[in-house]
C-alpha cells in the first residue's frame, strides 16, 4: 500500500514539474456562406519549464472539404508574476474557403507532449447558399452590377475553367447600354473567350434585378498554388457619358501536377495524339525540300502547347516549321488541332527515318503522365539520276520539247491563206512543204543539242543574245506587291532560263559550272544559294511577305551582276 502512494506521489510531482497544457480552437462565427471566409483560431498553452518536451507538431484536421486560403502563426512567452510560472502561448490561425453547402464538421487538433496526446473538441459549422447578388469590387454605376462566375474552383496547373460574366440591373434598359468588355489579365493566366455574344436578358434572375450573360471564356492557370483571377470590366453608356464597372475577384485553387512526370513533358496537359506525315506529291528528291506535317491533335491546352519538334539528324537538314492552328474554344473545354509543316531537304540517297521528339502529356481525367514516344516517318530519297531513270517517254520528250522551246529561238511561221478555185482539190504540194518544214525543225533540234554537248562557250557572249533583266525585275516587283506569288515563281522561273539560255546552258548544275570559270566561285555560290532558298520559299505552305522581298532584292543583285 504504502509502494502504491510512492508511484502515485511521485506520478503528480512529475505532472507538476512537466507543467500544463492547454489546446483549443474557436471560429469567428458558426453561419457561413458558399463565398464566406471560415476563420479558425486555434490555441496552445504550455505551464512549466519543460516546454521544448513537445514531441510532435500540431496537427490539423481533414480540410478536404474546404480550400486553404491562408495560415499564420505566432508565439510568446509570459511570467505568472504571482506564481513565477512560465507560460508559453502559440497562436495559429487558419482561413479557409468551403466547398459545399450544409453542416460540415471540423476535426479534431492533435498535439502529442511528454508522451500524452492532447487534442481538440470536434465541432460542426453551416455553410449556407450565399446571395445571388454579385460582389462588385469596383461600381462607378450604382444600377449595374457585374458578376464573374467561375465553374470549378479546384483545377490542375494548365488545366482549364469555365468563367461567365453576368450584369445585373433593376432596369433593364441600363443592359442594353453596357459595351467594351475587357476579360481578366493576369501574367498567370491564360484567358480565351468562348463566345462573346450577350444572351436574352432575364427579367427574373433574382428579386427585382435581371441579368444578361456578357461572356462566357476559358482560364488557363500556369502557375500552381491560390491564384487570383481578376475581376473583369465594362462600360456603361449614359447622358453624362461613360462609367466603368468591374466584377469580383475570385480565387481558385490551383493544384501542382504530381511528382514523377517523363523527361519529355512540357506542359501538355489534357488529352492528345500526334501524327507526322509526308504532304509533297513528288518523290522525295536528294538536296530537294519536302513538306512534312506534324500534327498534335486532342483537348487541352492546344493554343500555348509546346510541340514536339522534328528531331535532328546528319540525314536531312530541317527548317522552323509554319505553324498553324484549327482550335475551337467550347464549353466543354479547347478541341482541335496545332499543324506544323516542316521542310526537310534530303541529305542521302536512300531509306531515311524522320523522327519527332519524344512527347508526353499529363491527363487530369486519369490523374497520370502518358508518355507517347516518338513518331516515325520512312522517307525513301532518291537522287537526280534515280530519278531520271523512272521518268516516262513521254515525260522525257515533254521535258526535252521544253528545253527546246526555252533555250532555241526559233523563227516565227507565217501561214498563208490560199485561194482554193476548186473545193475537191486536194493540194499535196502544201502537205509535202509542211512535213519537210517538221523534218527540217527536228533535224535541227538533234545538231544543236549535239553542238551544245561539244561546243566550249566563247568568253564573251554576243550582245544582241543579252536578256533585258531589268523588264524581269520590274514585273516580279509588281507582282510581289500583288501577293501573287504562284506567278512569281513562274516569271523567276522564266528568268533563269532566258539567262542560262544566252549562255547555252539547259541546266542548273552546268550553268554553276560556267559560273565557277566565268564569273567566280563567289556568284557561283551565290546562285546556288538563291536557287535554294527560292525552292524552300516555292513549296511552303505559307508564303511570307518579308521573305519574298529579300528574294527579289537578291535576285536583283545576282542577275544584275551575272549579266554585266
């Protein structure tokens, strides 16, 4: 017995000599609203010397229900000059934002201190449906309200919300005056409007106020954490002139994506596929540029998606793509398609695999990473020769009549028109003339061609031969400033071969050669610069404005100095 009140002693002077210690929490009020700010209190008292014995930190509750807007904390130490006890106090305090409507409970606070957990009292606060009328933040019109509604509040970073603007008025004819709307800024949003068309005005939205939607648009947060979203604005026309009016703010919770996303992610978020393709006609030639589309289609954030590149390779050169987009901004979020078309000129002769950059996306749906890898395009390349080889007769013969046409002057044919005195007549002396006319083009079509093989250009070439480039340049400058750039290409086109022509050159590859021995390897390869640059800018898909005049400032200074 007497062992038994030793431990019992010596048990109280222990309680006694590790102090007290007093938890609490309180709520600035037990009635809330959906749009309220719920204010915790939550209090800790320790008495006694032996304060640093807290073995854990404070613990909170299930704030699953609520939104964390803001906490703080604070601590002091005070002296009970009566009893000389210390007494340390920690205040914390917590702001939290409620996500459904009825009575919702709120945990219990634990502490463990010298091996005892204390904690805290459960309690249960209401959350009522808060007013329709709108918070104003700022209201130069005492008649007209404006109210931003945001559909979820609780999204992930590059993951979209659906916001809509409505105006409120007493009178209805104040809403037909409310013009200049300004959707919300911020650097950490991405806004797109949905539709900016203003609804049927209802007389009856709440009380005596009708409302109208102004717009309904898309925010794009890029940052994650509580993100602000401004209020938007608009104008309302009166006698006196002009009074500006903004909404409220609403604050959404943006949360982080999860840890462990690929190396390849960016900042796709939603749901995507991606695609890349061979869009030229021709056969891919070497040293010659071919369209390729890589496309990236799906829902999400389409319009500020970092897309996936072609990678590089030392089996083609790739050039910055022309970037366009098909995407509609609905309710039900961003859908469409981003296109980038690539030209890629062929290095080698052969089988070559253009590849795209790994891409991965993350989907908030599944709350996971896909990862899609690289998409894989097999080009077969072939060269000059390969590809002269698989021409047809006809194509051979079309091209050589061209060549024809293009480097030979021939003289001009005047028909005459004969008198024919008996109508059953038939004058074979004309048919003879015409077939040996034929016969006599065609032999002498076979002696140039053998004379241009064999023939070594003389160092100065006649001067009546000489094309007038400056008639050239003059049209493809009107046709520059016309836009009309397909007939551009065209009259480039005729150029070059009535220059090549009066050097008695039928191809791009022997007029550089002349060019090396007669004019220098530096206008040389400058022409073989240009001629690039001209088929880079021929085939792409979008013709540039800038580019087609620094074409023409260098096809001006190139043909200028070859025919000096």
């Amino acid at each position: 017995m007497q062992s038994r009140l030793t431990y019992i002693l010596f048990l109280l002077l222990s309680v006694i000599s590790y102090g007290q210690v007093n938890l609490r929490v309180t709520s600035d009020k037990m009635v809330y609203t959906t749009t309220d700010v719920v204010n915790l209190t939550i209090l800790l008292e320790i008495e006694g010397s032996d304060y640093n014995n807290q073995q854990t930190k404070l613990r909170s509750p299930d704030f699953s229900k609520f939104n964390l807007i803001g906490t703080g904390s604070v601590t002091n130490g005070l002296m009970d000059p009566e009893t000389n006890m210390v007494i340390y106090q920690s205040v914390t305090r917590l702001a939290l934002e409620p996500k459904q409507k009825g009575k919702v409970k709120i945990g219990s606070f634990l502490i463990t201190f010298n091996n005892k957990i204390y904690k805290t009292e459960p309690f249960e606060i209401l959350v009522k449906e808060a007013d329709k009328k709108p918070s104003v933040a700022v209201n130069t019109s005492k008649d007209v309200y404006l109210n931003m509604e945001v559909e979820d509040r609780d999204v992930y970073q590059d993951e979209p919300t659906i916001a809509v603007l409505k105006v409120y008025s007493r009178n209805m004819d104040n809403l037909r005056r409310v013009k200049n709307i300004h959707l919300p800024k911020d650097n950490n949003l991405d806004v797109y409007p949905i539709s900016m068309a203003k609804s049927e005005i209802d007389p009856s939205d709440y009380g005596n106020m009708a409302s109208q939607v102004l717009a309904i648009f898309m925010i794009f947060p890029n940052e994650s954490g509580y993100v602000e979203v401004p209020g938007a604005s608009a104008s309302v026309s009166s006698y006196a002139g002009k009074n500006k009016i903004v909404s409220n703010k609403v604050k959404i919770n943006v949360k982080k994506l999860p840890e462990g996303a690929p190396e390849s992610f960016k900042n796709a978020v939603g749901n995507f596929k991606v695609s890349i393709s061979n869009v030229s006609k021709e056969k891919a030639e070497v040293k010659k540029p071919i369209n390729v589309l890589v496309k990236v289609s799906g829902e999400g954030n389409l319009k500020n998606l970092e897309l996936p590149k072609i990678a590089e390779s030392s089996d083609y050169d790739v050039f910055a793509p022309k970037i366009t987009s098909k995407v509609t901004t609905e309710n039900t979020g961003m859908k469409g398609e981003i296109l980038a078309n690539y030209l890629v000129i062929p290095k080698k002769a052969g089988e070559i695999s253009i590849k795209t950059e790994n891409f991965a996306f993350f989907d908030p749906s599944k709350k996971e990473y896909i990862n899609l890898g690289q998409e894989v395009l097999n080009v077969n390349a072939f060269s000059h020769d390969q590809i002269m080889e698989s021409r047809t007769t006809v194509e051979k013969v079309n091209e050589y009549t061209n060549t024809f046409l293009e480097t030979v002057n021939t003289p001009v044919l005047k028909t005459t028109s004969f008198k024919v005195k008996e109508k059953n007549k038939f004058h074979w002396n004309i048919l003879f003339v015409n077939i040996a006319i034929l016969l006599a083009l065609f032999v002498v079509y076979l002696l140039f061609r053998n004379w241009q093989k064999k023939r070594k250009l003389n160092k100065k070439i006649r001067e009546r031969l000489k094309t007038d480039v400056n008639d050239y340049f003059s049209y493809l400058e009107n046709l520059k400033d016309k836009e009309d750039y397909q007939k551009f290409f065209q009259t480039y086109d005729e150029l070059d071969s009535e220059v090549r022509s009066q050097y008695f050159q039928s191809s791009a590859e022997d007029f550089i050669d002349f060019l090396e021995n007669y004019k220098g390897p530096a206008i040389a390869e400058q022409y073989r610069s240009l001629s690039q640059k001209i088929q880079i800018e021929k085939y792409a898909p979008v013709k540039s404005a800038e580019a087609v005049d620094m074409l023409l400032q260098s096809i001006v200074e190139l043909y200028s100095q070859i025919s000096k």
